[in-house]
C-alpha cells in the first residue's frame, strides 16, 4: 500500500532535490562568479603611478624599506604615507613627471590621507602565506616576485608566477640547497635588489625540503 507521501510526492525525496538543484544551479553559479570577480579588481592603475625600477632598481632602495613587515609578519605591507613623504619631503624629483608625482603624494600628506595602494599579488582568505617565514629562511622577494626592481609598472602580466597552489607545491616538493640553514642564492645588493656582479658563492652544506601538511597552508 503506497503511502499518503508517497501519493502526494511521486518522487523520493532524493529525486526531488536533485531535480531543484539542476534548476537552481545555473543561478547560483551566477551569483557565486559575479561576488567572485567583484573581489578581484581589473584595472591596477595605483593612485599614484610608482616605479620600482626607479625605487628599487636605480636608487637601490631596499624592498623592506618601504614593505617593512616582510620579514616580521604574514604580510608584507604597503607603504605608508609616512614612509613616501620621509623620503619626499626632501626629494622633489627633478623631471615634470616626477614633480607632479611627488606633489600628488604630498597632498595625501596635507590632507592626512592614507595612498590606497591596489593589492595585485593576491591570494584566497583559504590560503595562509606567511612572507616571515619564506623570507626568513632566506627566500629573496624575487623567487614569487620576479625582478620587480626592473619593472616601471607592476600588473597580472608582469607576474611571473599564477601563485596557484600547483606553482606552490612545485617548491614545496624540491629540495634546496641551504647555507647554515638558509636557501643559498645569488649574492644581491639588497634583498630584492640587483644581483652583485662576480659575487662569491658559497658551497651549500645542507638541504631544505619544506612542508607538504596541509594544514600549514589551509588553516
């Protein structure tokens, strides 16, 4: 004797989600996309147009300096209008485009305004990336970042890596050679900065391999 639900529901409760699912889905996948790419911005022109090649490159100036908590924190930081102006309050440049630059950035001083840098290496809120402990072993900036100290403008088509989980565990499954412990490298200037010509390398006396857990990367 089929039951009174059964009379009033031809198809099992089962049936009945799948089939709203394969309507509902179209829709949500839709509304899934649009908060998706809503969070990723697609015009990188920063409010104030900066050259790391200029920075970083022709005045040698240290990444850390402007992103100061590189070696100290998850993250690396932007630069503070505190930072800009210390340098600027002194340096005017010397050529129009520099001055308007600079004058522009002096106004955010004026007004006691932060400079709302746009973040462009970015990863997902389900992705920990701690830049302490990769600098720290001795990772320069360039290994995820290229040679940004010879780039004038910085955007997705400058990056040399997608930062997807499979470029990750590309790393995390080779073993690098360490000098006392840090992954030995070329011999730059600074870190982050420009390779020193003829600089001596060290014979590596060890090996690193680093963490293929999890959790290390997925809190």
């Amino acid at each position: 004797m089929m039951s009174r639900y059964r009379m009033q529901n031809p198809q099992p409760p089962v049936a009945n989600i799948i089939k709203r699912f394969k309507k509902l889905f179209p829709a949500a996948l839709l509304i899934i996309s649009g908060c998706y790419s809503a969070g990723v911005a697609d015009d990188f022109t920063q409010p104030v147009e900066f050259s790391h090649k200029t920075h970083a490159g022709t005045n040698e100036i240290p990444c850390e300096f402007c992103h100061t908590y590189a070696r100290r924190s998850i993250n690396s930081g932007a630069p503070t209008i505190e930072n800009c102006i210390g340098c600027h309050s002194v340096v005017s440049g010397t050529e129009t485009d520099q001055i308007d630059k600079i004058k522009l950035v002096k106004e955010y001083w004026d007004n006691r305004k932060t400079i709302p840098w746009k973040k462009i290496h970015d990863l997902p809120d389900f992705v920990y990336f701690s830049h302490k402990r990769h600098i720290q072993v001795g990772y320069d900036c360039t290994e995820c970042h290229g040679e940004i100290n010879q780039l004038d403008v910085i955007s997705m088509n400058t990056m040399i890596a997608d930062l997807s989980m499979g470029w990750c565990t590309q790393c995390h499954t080779q073993n690098h050679p360490v000098i006392k412990g840090k992954v030995a490298g070329p011999v730059r200037k600074t870190r982050g900065g420009a390779i020193v010509p003829g600089g001596a390398m060290q014979t590596p006396d060890g090996s690193l391999l680093a963490s293929r857990d999890c959790t290390v990367c997925h809190k």
